[in-house]
C-alpha cells in the first residue's frame, strides 16, 4: 500500500486525475469504478477540465458504480445512478452507454447483486477503482465486519452511515434507504488499482486504522493492505493521526517519476 500525503483536497484531486489521464493515454477504454460523495468531486472536477482542453480523451472510457440505493425510484435525484451520470459521465462527454451499475429496482435483489458482478468480470475487470472511506472505515457500503471475500451483494446501513449520508437527503435520515447493493471486499480488490482518496480531519483516524492498524473486517478498508497496487491519498489534515506520516512523506518524495502512482 503507497500512502501520498498531498497539501489539501484539490492537490489530491488533480494527482488522481493524472493518474487517470495517464491510464486513458496506454488504455482508451479502460473501466473505471467511480465513487460518490463529496470527497471525490475534485477528481471529477480536474478531470473534466483535462478533457475540455483537450489534455484527456476520454471519449472510449468505460464508467462503472461502485454501490447503488436499493429501493429509490428510477431517476431519483440521490440514486447512485443519476449522480454518476450528473457527476462523471455527462461531464466526460460520454454517454449512458459508457455505463455500467447494478439494478437497485430490481424485483430480485439478489441476482441484480450476482449479474452485476458478472458484468464486471465480464467487462474485463475494473482498471481502476476510486473509493472513499467512511468515518467507521468502510468503504462502499461494507460496513464493519463485512467479509473480506464479499462479492456485491445487498447491505444493510449502519446509522452512522445514515446520518453521514442524510446531507443528500435533506437532513432527514428517515428519506435514506435502510438497503443498498455494494461491490463486496473481494469484489473491489479484484480491481487492477485501487486508489483511495480520504480529506478532511474527521477521517484521521479511520486513515490510520486502515493504514497502519491491523488487518480487520471491524475496519473494512484495511483490506486495502492485501493488495498489490493500493494506493491512499490523504490531505494534511486527514494524515494527522498517521504515526508514520514523515516516512510516507519521505518515501514519495524520492518515488521516480516514471512510476506515478
């Protein structure tokens, strides 16, 4: 696991979305896994302007949802589905054919949760997959002590989960659903490059749980440490509980160029 401290979420966005440039650049159909929340607007910022310039041709790219609402009406303005497209695909240029999601509608929940990951496998496998952290540690909707085999499958919310989540909703938890389809553990860590971004002071320390605490399904995104190309970017005040921060610091400073992340 690579560990980049970066000044502040902006910095963190324009890195990632280099990093996605350069994928583009050796792959023009790459998929990429997309996260939703605040956090990881400054990617999706940075890269649309590298694709209106001109920087980034985006026009083969492949997008794919990394969880989904279960129960929300079609076209609801909070489903997963419509902010991806409202967030990432329309402002790529791309269109909905570019995109892949599980079915949250769906009558069977539990074979949507089964063809999507087949879906996946099928598309070849996710390039690389952007992934926030929540304040208990999970990422997706793999809430603590989730396995770290999951596939997608259908999970029930925490409360935290749902109150972090009801800013979208109003303010009102009551209006966020109680289910929601998530790629599993094992799922996410089939992707090719995991890259975690995580800001904020109220993350520390489900960072340093992840990066530098045990590996444990009580902190889901622990799990990252088992594979061989995850990468966690973190602004300042989200490394601030990391004991080893000054070496993370150290160790990218001296990284060659030619590596990137």
């Amino acid at each position: 696991m690579e560990v980049v401290i970066v000044p502040d979420a902006t910095a963190g966005g324009e890195l990632i979305a280099d990093t996605i440039a350069s994928l583009l650049s050796r792959k023009p159909d790459a998929l990429l896994g997309v996260a939703t929340g605040s956090t990881p607007l400054p990617i999706y910022r940075a890269l649309a302007a590298k694709v209106r310039s001109g920087a980034v041709d985006a026009s083969r790219a492949r997008i794919c949802q990394l969880d989904e609402y279960v129960g929300l009406p079609v076209g609801h303005p909070e489903s997963y589905r419509s902010v991806v497209l409202r967030e990432v695909v329309e402002p790529l240029g791309l269109s909905e054919a570019s995109f892949m999601g599980p079915d949250g509608a769906a009558e069977d929940v539990q074979a949507a949760c089964e063809a999507y990951d087949q879906a996946l496998a099928d598309a070849g496998g996710v390039d690389l997959q952007l992934l926030g952290i929540g304040t208990d540690g999970h990422i997706g909707f793999n809430e603590p002590c989730s396995s770290l085999a999951s596939r997608t499958r259908i999970k029930t919310l925490t409360e935290q989960t749902r109150i972090d989540n009801a800013r979208f909703f109003d303010d009102d938890i009551t209006q966020v659903p109680l289910h929601v389809i998530t790629q599993g553990i094992g799922t996410i860590l089939d992707a090719r490059h995991p890259i975690l971004l995580a800001t904020g002071e109220g993350k520390a320390d489900a960072v340093a749980r992840t990066v530098e605490g045990p590996l444990a399904s009580i902190v889901p995104a622990s799990a990252l440490q088992l594979h061989p190309h995850a990468t966690v970017v973190v602004d300042e005040a989200a490394a601030s509980k990391l004991k080893l921060a000054d070496y993370f610091r150290a160790t990218y400073a001296s990284k060659p160029d030619w590596q990137g992340l």
